[in-house]
C-alpha cells in the first residue's frame, strides 16, 4: 500500500463523519426534488402532448441542469467542499501533529484535492443517475411523458461542468488550506455567483474575457452543450430580467415602445463568434494544474 493510497484512505475515514457525507447526497437529491416540484409536476396532468411542447419537455432536464444546477447548486457546492475537507485539521489544530510524520507536507494536501475531485465528479455522477430515474418515473405515471432521456447530452453537460471547475476548485482549495474559516470560502462562491449573473449573456466583441472567468467558467463550458439561438450565450437565471428585450425601446420614464423592422437585429448585426470550446477545456485543465501546483507549494509552509 502505498503512501498516497494510506493518505486516501485516511481521508476517506474522516468522510464517514463528515457533513460532507450529507451534503454529497443532499444537494443532488435536493436539486431533483425541487425540480420536479417547479417544472415536471405540472405536466403530470398533461392530456394531450403537442409537439411543441414534447420537444420542451424532452429537453428540460438540459437546460435545468445548465440554469439551475450550473447557475445556483454547483457554485455552492464548489465552494463548500473544500472548505468542509479541510475543516478538521483547522478545528482541532492537528496540522503540528500531521507535520511531525513522515510524510512530505505537501501529500495532505494533494490528497485532499484528490478527494474534492473525486466527490464532485460523484455529486455530478449522482445527479445525472437521479435525472435517469426522474424520467422513468414519470412515464411510468404518465405514459405521455415517456420521453426519451437523452443521457450522452446530460453527460456531456455535466463533464463540461467538471473539467470548467477545476481552476476555481483549485483556489477554494488553497484558500480553504490557508485561511481557518469556513466562511471565506463561502464569500468567494457568492461573489463568483454574482460575476456569473452579472456577466454572462452579454455580446462581447470578445467573449473569453468573459468566459475564462474562473467563476464564469463552468456556466459557461456547460452552456456551450446547449447553446441554441443567435446570441453568444443565454444569460444566468436571475439575470434574464436586467437583459436588453429585442424590438424594446425603453423611455427615461420607464414606458416601453415596441418597434418593428423587417430584419432583426442579430440579422443586421451578428455577435462575434463565441469562445471555442477547445479554449475552454485547455485554459481550464491548464489553469486548474497551476492553481493547484501553487497551493502544493504553498501547503509545506511551516504551521503554528
């Protein structure tokens, strides 16, 4: 058995305890849960299936795993699995005692980004299983909304999702093994959750400025898979309402006028391409192995 393995191992048995333990279940089945309760219980009643609407119901789950999952769960969850990891060493001040062995300092902290990427990869792996058993349900009870389920999408989705995490886990996990807080970790997410709703969906004339935003890159990478429409990118959740309307002219008194033209806009003027997504997944891979070379270096430094 190997070093790392041992320390994998140990961090494994630290898990069994841990709010991690819950989380990891209760974020995913949470999600679902209110996911049926907000968009899939409403089409139980369903008579009569239009094609229109099959098409939107065949390709909810998608899109709520972009808008809901990417826009609101994964954000906190990227920044409470680090900070949660490392909560025992802080709480009990045991870093004296690790250090003492002999063991390179920077091991702990290697095998613990090793878990943090193994537990999300898991989250997202459980989330993907629980849509899978959502869908058969509800044909099940409903023999109209016997959709297919489109499992390579969702996949794809959710791996975009992943490989765009990795720089910003890589930053929780260097400031979770800094900082003896649980709290800042937690501030960072919301402020990246703020960058997200502030910044995507808007035309830039260079959109990876926008889109390699550690905090912006996740949505972004995943809403690539889905991306449909003229725009470069659909904007956040609770950002939709701040969007310009198209054909909408709105007086400094708050009155809006509808105006009408023959060609629309994005036909008269197209948004420059979107950021490729070979970009992505390589500015993703290259900067989460930065980021996490830095907090390896970082992790041997000596502790009170």
């Amino acid at each position: 058995m190997t070093l790392f393995s041992r320390l994998m191992t140990s961090e494994g048995l630290k898990l069994r305890r841990s709010p991690i333990a819950r989380l990891v279940w209760m974020l995913p089945l949470l999600f679902v849960a209110l996911e049926f309760l907000c968009f899939e219980r409403a089409a139980l009643g369903i008579r009569n299936l239009t094609p229109e609407l099959r098409t939107f119901l065949e390709y909810l789950q998608p899109r709520m795993v972009v808008t809901f999952w990417g826009g609101f769960f994964h954000p906190l969850m990227l920044a409470l699995i680090p900070a949660l990891l490392f909560r025992p060493e802080h709480r009990f001040k045991t870093w004296r005692r690790l250090f003492a062995m002999p063991v390179p300092r920077g091991s702990f902290f290697l095998a613990k980004a090793a878990v943090t990427l193994l537990l999300s990869a898991f989250m997202l792996g459980l989330l993907w299983l629980l849509l899978m058993l959502e869908r058969r349900i509800l044909g099940s009870m409903n023999q109209l909304l016997a959709l297919p389920f489109h499992g390579l999408l969702l996949f794809r989705t959710l791996a975009w999702l992943w490989l765009g995490s990795l720089p910003v886990l890589a930053f929780y996990l260097w400031v979770s093994n800094r900082i003896n807080s649980l709290a800042v970790p937690v501030v960072f997410g919301l402020v990246g959750l703020l960058l997200t709703i502030a910044l995507t969906g808007q035309e830039l004339d260079r959109p990876w400025r926008r889109d390699l935003n550690p905090w912006v890159l996740p949505y972004a990478a995943a809403e690539r898979i889905i991306h449909t429409g003229p725009g470069q990118q659909q904007a956040h959740a609770a950002g939709q309402l701040f969007q310009k309307e198209p054909n909408v002219i709105r007086l400094p008194s708050g009155r809006k006028v509808h105006t009408w033209q023959n060609i629309p806009d994005e036909v008269l003027f197209p948004p420059p391409p979107p950021t490729p997504t070979w970009l992505l997944a390589t500015f993703s891979a290259a900067a989460g192995l930065l980021l996490l070379a830095l907090g390896w270096l970082d992790a041997g430094r000596q502790r009170g």
